[in-house]
C-alpha cells in the first residue's frame, strides 16, 4: 500500500537499530524509519546496510538547530567506519525535509563558532566516502538546501519546494556553500536563487539539476526504498567508494588522478567482489558483493577545500 510523503512505506529497508543523540539512549526499532517521539531533534536509524540520518523536529519543519549542526557531523564521522553502513540516507521526519537554520538560535553561540559548526556538517556529509542520497519532501530551504545539495543523490516528492534565502534576512551565505551549488546547478540559477531568494517548485528544480528524479508522494516513498536497496544490496561498495573519490576529484579540482585509480585498482583486486560480479552475471542472478571498509584504515573522508 503507497503511503503519503514523509512516511515510511511498510516494509522498507525491514527492521533495524535506531541510535537516538540527545538524552535518549540506544533503542532497537522495529519501523526505524519513522523516529519515536524521544528521539531528540537528530537520529539515526540502521537497517540492511542503509543509515538514515533523520531531521526530527517536525513541529519546526525541522529547522536545524546548533546542536543539530553539531551532531550532523559528529554521526557522519562514525558512519563513515561503520562497516555495516553502505549507503546514508538524510532526510525529514513529519512532513519536511528542513526549513533551514533554525533563525532564533543565530544570536547564541558567537558567529565564528555557528559557522565552524555550519560548515563542519556540510564537509561531513560532502565528503562521507560512501554513497549518500537526500530524500525531499515539503520544505528544503536555506540550511536544508544545503544539505541536501552536500548529498550525492536527491530524490523529491511533488509536495517540495526549495529556496536559498540569505538575501531575506541580509546574510553572507558561506562561500562553501556557494562553490558547491555553483557545481551542481550553474553560476545562473545559483544567482537567481540567492539574489531573490524565492521559493521554487519541485518541477522547476528538476528542470535545472537540483534534483535527480521526482515522483508523486507515494511513488517517492516506494522509489527511495528500491533504490536503497539496489545501492546498498546489489551493487559493488568498492565502485561506488572509487567512482566517488574520482568524480569528486574531477568536480573540484579537474583532473582524477591516475593515482586515485591505482590505489583502487588494487584494493578492488584484493577483493571478493569483481569474481562474484562475473560469477553472478554468468549464472543470471543478483550479485551478493561483500567488500566493505572494515579493514581497510586508508580509507577517509576527501580533503577539505583547503588540502586542494
């Protein structure tokens, strides 16, 4: 049975762990992809290799919070050596995505330290080595924007709506923050979306590459769970790890170095998952690739702007 935006579809992923920040301790989850009402304003939910960083402040449209800022790093930095981990999914709890900073906290703690902890979040999730997609209902503005640009992937429902509106409160957006949507979406689009600070439709941010793909609330649902499953369950980790590493280099910097391949070459050829690859295409089943970086301790995060 479809369900509607913002709520999970029965069965997807199946049962996992919900690892809640704040005051509430560990609990295990039979339907990890709705948080409980005790989760605190930032979760985590595990299942079937898939992480689920969730927004849960919905009574807010989840607008992030300092300490929100603060843990979104603090869980992608675990993530990133969790070895069960294969795929992380951000997205909003209720009805929204994110509606943005959450503006009553700007006045505390001092200015360099919100943006230390503002930036520090977006590194984190745009240099999370393992593949990671945004799932986007309702509002995606501001800090929410992005956060979800920092991601690899986007998937929306028809109920989004996107905006980048520091030109509403007179604010200069970071300089992080503009390099990358300049990548994603253009020098044109970037400055229509900053200068007006207007609230686009999901239609329209399809049409100029803020988002990958776009369905209907209960197709949305149902197109996050296949495709998690099929980046978490069918497909080589250790492609995606190197097809990341290399399409990143060549966004930022331009070239992918020849040493970046090497370097995989040869952890690929040390792996299980290029024979079972061939033996599964041969005997026309779904491949059961096995490779992870549980072991692997040269596997970090991509450099920060300022390694480049």
């Amino acid at each position: 049975m479809p369900s509607v935006a913002g709520e999970p579809a029965p069965g997807a992923y199946g049962e996992g762990t919900l690892r809640c920040f704040g005051p509430a301790a560990t609990v295990q989850c039979v339907h990890p992809h709705a948080p409980p009402d005790d989760a605190g304003d930032l979760a985590v939910s595990t299942a079937e290799g898939v992480a689920t960083l969730w927004f849960n402040r919905p009574d807010k449209r989840n607008a992030i919070t300092y300490d929100m800022w603060r843990g979104i790093a603090d869980s992608c930095r675990r993530l990133a050596t969790d070895p069960t981990v294969r795929l992380l999914v951000v997205r909003g709890g209720g009805d929204h995505f994110s509606a943005g900073a959450d503006i009553s906290g700007l006045g505390e703690p001092a200015p360099a330290d919100y943006r230390a902890a503002n930036e520090a979040a977006h590194d984190a999730i745009a240099s999370f080595p393992k593949p990671t997609l945004a799932f986007i209902t309702g509002a995606c503005v501001g800090g929410g924007a992005q956060i979800a640009i920092a991601c690899d992937l986007r998937v929306a429902d028809s109920t989004s709506r996107f905006g980048i509106t520091p030109a509403r409160l007179g604010i200069v957006y970071p300089a992080f923050a503009v390099e990358r949507t300049v990548r994603l979406i253009g020098p044109s689009s970037t400055k229509h979306l900053l200068y007006s600070a207007e609230i686009i439709d999901a239609a329209r941010a399809l049409r100029i590459g803020l988002i990958d793909e776009l369905h209907e609330p209960g197709a949305a649902i149902q197109r996050l769970s296949e495709l998690a499953s099929l980046l978490a369950d069918q497909r080589s980790l250790v492609t995606q790890m190197s097809s990341k590493e290399m399409v990143d280099a060549v966004a930022g910097t331009g070239p992918a170095s020849i040493e970046i391949e090497r370097r995989w070459t040869e952890k690929a050829g040390a792996a299980a998952d290029r024979a079972e690859g061939v033996a599964a295409f041969l005997e026309r089943r779904t491949p059961r690739f096995t490779w992870t970086n549980a072991s692997d301790d040269t596997i970090t995060t991509h450099p920060s702007r300022e390694d480049r």
